[in-house]
C-alpha cells in the first residue's frame, strides 16, 4: 500500500522561516486538499527549552503535515522528536539545506552536508524516537564541493540510515559571501544532476526544490522526479499554485475562484480576531491571492496599510475592491 505522505509530497510547499505558520498553513490548505505543507523550521533545543505549545501546536485541518527540525546534536536531535511526535505530526524534516548565517552559528542547516557522519547520527536517533517517517531536506553541496560527487555520497549515506524520502535543492548553497536571499537565487539551478540522482536511486523519493515558479513546471518535474516543491512562488501568489494543484492527484480543486477562497477565510478570520488576535497575523499570508487579477493591487494596498490597525472591516473593503474591479 504506497505511503500516503510519500503521495501528498507529489507537490509540497516548502518550510520557510517568518512564512509558513499555522495561519499561512490553514490558508494554503484551503486551496489544497492533497499537498504536504510543512511548518517553519523550529530547533531542537527550542523544542526542548521552550514554548512547545507555541512551537507546535497546529490545526487538524493542516494535515498532511510535516515538521522541520534545526539542530546538529543527535541527542537532541532524538529528544525534540520525542517530544514533537506527541503533536501527531506526519512526518519529521531535518534541515540540511539552510544557508542563513544563524543556522551556520549552530552547525546546522547546508553545513551538515560537510558533515556527513554526525548526520547519519542524528539521523538514527530522530527514526529511533519518530513513529512517523523521517526525511531529510538538502542542497547539492556547498561551497567549493563537487556536487557530483558529495551529493550521490549524501544520498548513499542517507539510504544507509534507512532515510526513504529526499528533497533536494537544485542549488548549492554558498556559506561564504552570499545572503540567505542571495543563495535562493544566484547560485545556478543544477536540474540534470538531480534528475540522475533519481536514476541512480531509484529506491528513494525524491522531490526537487528551487525555481519552480508555476504549477506547470512542477507537472514538468514530475515526469522524472517523484515530487515537487514550490517555495516562494506558493508564497507570493498562492492561488497561481495551489488553486488548481489537486488537479496533480485527479481531483477536483476545492474552489473555483480567488475570490472563493478569500470568502472561505473570512470565518477563520473573524474567529482568530475574537481570540484576540491581529489582522495582519493572517491577511500578511494573503496578499498575493489575486495576482495577476484585476484589483489586486487594491486588494493588497488596503490589506497591507490597514490589516496592523484594523478589523475585519478592513479586510471587507479590499474584498469589495476586488470585485468591484472584477
């Protein structure tokens, strides 16, 4: 019987720091029924030492749902996702791919991928304490490593561990001299070689990352690859990627329109307010949901200069914007 999270990773929207919280994920989630969406990558010892309810409590709604996990200790490591799993999580994520200048500081994140060893060890004690799947997300190497070689040495080592599922970024990531912003983008996309990697480990799922900006490229990508995922793009024009995605699984998408799901939200809405909650914390996730539409530059000005102070009121009038100018 397949894995039906290994099936919900045929398109995934990608963890992104500051981006992907619970309330960017019930928004996405309404687009998608099938995609896997996963959590902001959150650190081991935070899990340890922190706010675990603020961490990692989620809606049931978000599911399928995976959580990414930052560390480098493998003995805390097994402990945060001890600790996690008690969430009901479908999968736990280490983030080997990470290039921020913070994540270096805590060896963790892209540098892991010089230290092959220590992340097996992490990974054994992660899938010792983990009741669901544990996988991995990387880059293609960093810094000077040759990426042909490193990667498929990453992937073999991976597979040692009894890791079955993979995403990989078709970029290196530059530790030395480049912005986290900068190495999304200027490092070049190395497609072909994450295609021979699907060759070459056939037994492994393995889904690409980096510059997939539309829900046809990824379709494109899944002719060779096993899944797909959209970071930014999903982010900033959420509806151009996930309004039709269900489509990649034979069902229908559970809205017709923008407009429809900007509708849908407006309960969720109204519901957070009256816990005392702030506009902006769930509206900053919707901006781009008309791009491209006419009054979507409405629908974001009005959002964007009023959804700090106001309430609902606000979001009712760039709603009416938009189907005014529609």
């Amino acid at each position: 019987m397949p894995d039906p999270i290994a099936l919900a990773a045929r398109l995934s929207v990608a963890p992104m720091m500051d981006w992907t919280d619970r309330n960017c994920r019930r928004f996405h989630r309404l687009m998608s029924r099938r995609a896997l969406l996963y959590t902001e990558m959150v650190t081991a010892p935070a899990i340890i030492h922190g706010d675990r309810p603020r961490l990692l409590d989620y809606d049931a709604a978000e599911h399928p749902l995976a959580l990414q996990l930052g560390g480098s200790d493998s003995a805390e490591l097994g402990q945060a996702t001890r600790i996690a799993a008690a969430w009901g999580y479908d999968e736990i994520n280490l983030n080997c791919g990470c290039p921020s200048d913070r994540v270096q500081s805590g060896a963790f994140g892209a540098i892991l991928m010089t230290m092959p060893d220590r992340v097996a060890a992490c990974l054994r004690a992660m899938q010792d304490a983990s009741p669901v799947p544990v996988t991995v997300k990387c880059r293609i190497g960093v810094d000077d490593q040759q990426a042909d070689r490193v990667l498929p040495e990453f992937l073999a080592m991976l597979q040692d561990t009894g890791i079955r599922r993979v995403t990989i970024h078709a970029r290196k990531a530059w530790l030395k001299g480049l912005s986290p912003k900068e190495n999304r983008e200027i490092p070049p996309l190395d497609y072909p070689l994450v295609h021979t990697m699907k060759a070459q480990f056939p037994d492994l799922h393995l889904s690409i990352n980096g510059g997939i900006a539309t829900l046809d490229q990824a379709r494109d990508q899944l002719a060779v690859m096993d899944g797909a995922m959209v970071g930014r793009a999903a982010y900033h024009e959420p509806w151009n990627i996930l309004g039709a995605a269900d489509a990649l699984w034979g069902d229908a998408p559970p809205f017709a329109t923008p407009a429809d799901v900007a509708l849908a939200m407006r309960p969720m809405i109204v519901a957070h307010l009256a816990e005392g909650g702030r506009l902006h914390q769930m509206t900053r996730h919707m901006l781009g949901l008309f791009h491209g539409l006419p009054g979507a530059r409405a629908w974001k000005r009005t959002l964007s200069e009023g959804a700090s102070k106001g309430g609902i009121e606000v979001y009712d009038d760039a709603f009416a914007q938009v189907t005014q100018a529609a």
